[in-house]
C-alpha cells in the first residue's frame, strides 16, 4: 500500500491545501495528513485545534487520515512507512525552501521521497498567514477558507 505524507504547520488549513490533498488522494493508497507544532512559527491554534479543523473540513476520509507528530519529519515518515512526503508548490516563492527542505529530507532518510504537487493557479497567492491576517481586520475569508476555519477564526479575533 503506498502511503504519502502530506506535512504542514496548517495554521490553518486553507483551500489551497484542500485542494492538494483533494488532488493528492486519487494517486495515492493512502494519504496521511500530519500536523506538526513548529513553535518557530507561532501558531494561533493549538495542535489539536489545527486537527480538528482539518478533520471537520473532509468529508469524505475512506482513505485519508490527520495526526499530529512532533519531532524530525523523516522519523515519523519511517514510523508510518510512508513512501513519500507531499508538498504543495505555489510559486517560485516556495521554491529554495522547499529545495532545501526536499534535500535535507533525502539526506536524512535516502529512501523517502519528496514529491511536489502544483497549487491550483486560483490559489498561488494564498497562505494561512495572510488568511490570518485578513481575518484579524475583519475582512472577508469566506472564499479562502473551509467554513469552519472561517468561524473559527472569527472566534479568535472577535472584538472584546
Ligand atoms: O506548512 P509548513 O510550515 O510550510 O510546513 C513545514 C514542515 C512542518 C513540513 C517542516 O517544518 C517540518 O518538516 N517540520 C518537522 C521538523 C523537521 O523534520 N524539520 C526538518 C525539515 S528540513
């Protein structure tokens, strides 16, 4: 069974990242979607809230699932015997870190490849963190987000 990894910080999950795994699925057995802690970026949710955010966003999970790990990426991608890491690619913006990510990756672990999935062009401009910042100021995210990362993010930055 080939099982990829698609790792992120997913702070939150957004529609670009949908649409990989939604694109991803039907080339792999299995996709695992793993959420790590990454506390050099800061999160605004928790660990368990960027789970459950994922989880409530697929509807249908036959052969996908979401954890968390913490620690060195290639370790848990033994540990699940994933044959590959998934990343999306938006723009050449992305590109030297996840070069650099891909190679250090190979190096650690020679049998674990990484494989690029281009984001779908009416995504190229979006990340978590400009949805994040969007939301702080009250505009509108509705078509950059699933419906309950939207509501969520509402309940962060609702005026006091
Ligand atoms: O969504 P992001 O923040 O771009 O994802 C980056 C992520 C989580 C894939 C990367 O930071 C990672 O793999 N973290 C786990 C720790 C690790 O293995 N670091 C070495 C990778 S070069």
């Amino acid at each position: 069974m080939k099982l990829v990894i698609y790792p992120g910080t997913f702070d939150p999950i957004t529609n670009g990242h949908l649409d990989i795994i939604q694109r991803a699925v039907l080339m792999f057995d299995y996709l695992l979607v793993a959420v790590t802690d990454n506390p050099a970026k800061n999160p605004l949710f928790s660990l368990a809230e960027r789970v459950l955010m994922i989880q409530n966003s697929i509807s249908d999970k036959k052969n996908i699932s979401i954890e968390s790990f913490r620690g060195l990426l290639v370790d848990y991608a033994m540990e699940k015997k994933a044959c590959a890491i998934l990343r999306g690619l938006r723009a050449t913006l992305d590109f030297e870190y996840e070069f650099q990510m891909a190679l250090i990756n190979r190096k650690l672990a020679p049998d674990i490849a990484t494989i690029f999935l281009m984001t779908h062009e009416k995504y190229t401009y979006l990340n978590s963190t400009i949805v994040k910042e969007i939301a702080r100021f009250g505009g509108n995210i509705s078509c950059f987000v699933p419906p309950i990362v939207e509501q969520k993010l509402k309940e962060k930055f609702k005026p006091i």
